[in-house]
C-alpha cells in the first residue's frame, strides 16, 4: 500500500502508527467499556496537529494534506473508532466549514481554539425529523436587532458532551424552503444551549455523543457563518470531506479486525492444526485482505482528487459507501473467525463488530450514498 504514498505520507503515517500503538491501542478496551472520554490522550492529539490537520499553520494548524488526514484518522481508528470518529469530524464537518467560508474576524477568533484542540468542534444537522433529508429542519433562528434567536433541537451530535464550539443549522427565513437554512457559530456555555444526557450506544462508546437544545438562544449576528440561506450548500461541501474521514475510519475498523483474525487463526489450534491452515478459513481471509485494500485504495482515491483540485464528490461517496459495508462485513468474519471467543467482551473483535455498523449510518447512509452515486452516474 506505500507505494502509492510519498515519503511525507509515510514519515505522517508512521508517526500517526507509533502514537496509537503507545497511547491508545492500550486503553480503547477500557474507555469503551466505560464510555469514557480521554482528554489526557486527546490533549496529546492537539500537541501532535491532528485537530487541524489541513488548517493553515498561521491559524496553528498542522498544514497536511487530504492524505495525511485520512492516513491518521485509518490509524486513530484501526486503535480507537472513537477517537477517530472525534477526530474525524472535529477536521472535516466543523473546522473545514469555518476556514472554508468563516470570515477573517471568525478565523482568528475561533480556529486556534479549534486547531489546538483546546475545543473541540461539533455538526449541529441532524434533528428529530430530519436526517437524511436535510431539507427537514425545524430548528428557527430569528434576526432581532444584533442577535440571531435560535430555538431548536438536535439529536445525535458527535463530540457533542465535550464539544465548545457547535455549528448550527436552523431556518432563518422559514419561507425559503432549502434556501432558507443558515449556519451560526455557537459557543458551548451559551445562554440558551443546552447539551443533553449522553447517548447508550452500540459502538465508538468513547465518543460523547449527546442531544442539543437551543431554548432562546442569543448569538450576535456576527456569528452567522457564510451568507444567510447558504446553510445546505455549506454542509454538504463538509460532508462530502467528511465521508472520506468516516471511509478511512471504517478501512481502519477493518484493518484491525483483520489483523486480529489473522492472529487468532494462528494461535487457535483444531484438528490437530492451527485453524489458518483450514482452507476454508484461509479462504475467508483472503477475501478479507482483498476487501480491506480495496476500501483502503477507494480513500486514498478520493484525497488525492481533493488534494490535486479535482471534483472528488462522487469518488468520496463512493468511497464512505464501500468501506463502510466492507468494514461490517470484515468485522462480522473476524468474528466468526474467533467462534464463541469473538462474541465474548475478552476479544477485541466484537468491539470492532459493534464500532463497524454504524459507519453504515452516519455522514449518510449507504442507501443515500446508492441514491447521490446513481445520480451523479445518470447525470440527473
């Protein structure tokens, strides 16, 4: 797989490796089972660059390009799903938006808080009744004087619990239809924000993923990100970089998986034999290996069309679409691999199992991303 990366990939790479092995591989077991955050291990992150990957350095951040990202978000993940899915959308669907269309007053103000990881940045869209259908917000923000009034709900916000810095997609102009959704920046401690009770879920239990309420809330008008009613237009730019970070981090899920399943069959003797030399099971692997290179391939495709200026929309979706099914099915091998022991909290692969599905799930689900490549495909 290096032969495709350039030696500041690999240098980026093997730094990202080195870190996760030392610092999370050791405790990801431990915070899942717990559903504990690690600020220890994530003010490390900040000190590394990795919550302004692609930032530029004058607003302090690392200055990579989009495959040193992905390749540090497969690593993250390949250690911890949720550290890299914290990752992951800290860069791409909350930072990028901010340089991206932020004013210069915004930048300065709100970057380097991001960039340094001091805080952490959260993507207020998906609502109660709005989800894959994005044109389904209800949340209101109001202009009044020099103040927006944002009323609203959202539901499952990554980083949520821990974030200060949200981005918020409400209506300002309720008879716009889609052309009347904006986005405003809101800072955690807000009058009128309210984060909700942590979300009990299957996978990347590290992750705090919470509701958010806006119960009057006032930000100045300032706070408005890019024009009024450009707020779809602003999300899915983010979330077309956002789909690659989630494809890196379901090829690192699998990668895992895959190492441990190849572990285990050499270490697990039946028939007198280690079970790799079962060649039902050393069938299983190869297509297992096969599959994880392949969604390791479509990732590294769809950077390095962003990182050389090229549309990259489709290839991106294609790229979340693939990986992430991969990811389930690699990690539902792994597990049959290891028998009644992958079902058993003892082994990492049933966390990997349960960190996989919902890759399928969020930043677009796999029926959504089917419908946006067929259009793209038909030209409609």
């Amino acid at each position: 797989m290096n032969i495709f990366l350039s030696d500041k990939n690999r240098l980026v790479q093997r730094i990202a490796h080195g870190f996760c092995e030392i610092e999370i591989q050791p405790i990801a077991g431990k915070i899942d089972k717990e559903a504990h955050f690690p600020w220890d291990v994530v003010k490390k992150m900040g000190e590394l660059g990795y919550f302004g990957i692609q930032a530029p350095k004058s607003l302090g951040g690392a200055a990579l390009d989009t495959v040193d990202y992905i390749l540090i978000i497969e690593e993250i993940s390949k250690s911890c799903a949720a550290l890299g899915l914290c990752v992951a959308v800290h860069n791409s669907v909350a930072l990028y938006p901010l340089l991206a269309f932020g004013s210069e007053e915004q930048k300065k103000k709100w970057a380097p808080q991001l960039t340094s990881g001091n805080k952490i940045g959260a993507f207020c869209l998906t609502e109660p009744n709005a989800g894959s259908d994005a044109s389904g917000i209800e949340s209101e923000a109001i202009s009044k004087d020099r103040y927006y009034v944002i009323n609203g709900s959202k539901a499952f916000v990554t980083n949520g619990g821990v974030a200060g810095i949200y981005l918020i997609f409400a209506r300002t102009n309720p008879n716009n239809g889609n052309k009347g959704i904006s986005v405003l920046i809101v800072e955690r401690g807000t009058p009128g924000l309210i984060v909700g009770d942590l979300e009990e879920l299957c996978g990347v239990r590290a992750n705090p993923v919470s509701s958010v309420r806006l119960n009057d809330c006032e930000v100045p008008s300032q706070n408005l990100l890019g024009r009024e009613g450009a707020g779809l237009s602003i999300g899915f730019a983010a979330l077309d970089i956002g789909r690659i970070g989630i494809a890196a981090q379901a090829a690192g899920i699998a990668r895992a998986a895959l190492e441990e399943a190849i572990r285990y069959s050499k270490q697990r003797h039946q028939f007198g034999v280690p079970i790799a030399k079962h060649q039902a099971l050393s069938m299983m692997i190869a297509d297992m290996a096969t599959k994880v290179d392949a969604a390791r391939l479509m990732a590294y495709r769809a950077a390095t069309l962003r990182d050389k200026g090229e549309s990259f929309s489709q290839a991106s979706a294609m790229a979340k679409l693939f990986s992430s099914e991969i990811s389930s099915e690699v990690t539902d091998q792994a597990l049959q691999i290891h028998g009644g022991y992958g079902y058993s909290k003892s082994y990492p692969v049933e966390r990997y199992y349960r960190d996989a599905r919902v890759t399928r799930i969020y930043e677009g689900t796999s029926e959504v991303h089917k419908m946006v490549i067929a259009r793209g495909i038909m030209g409609n």
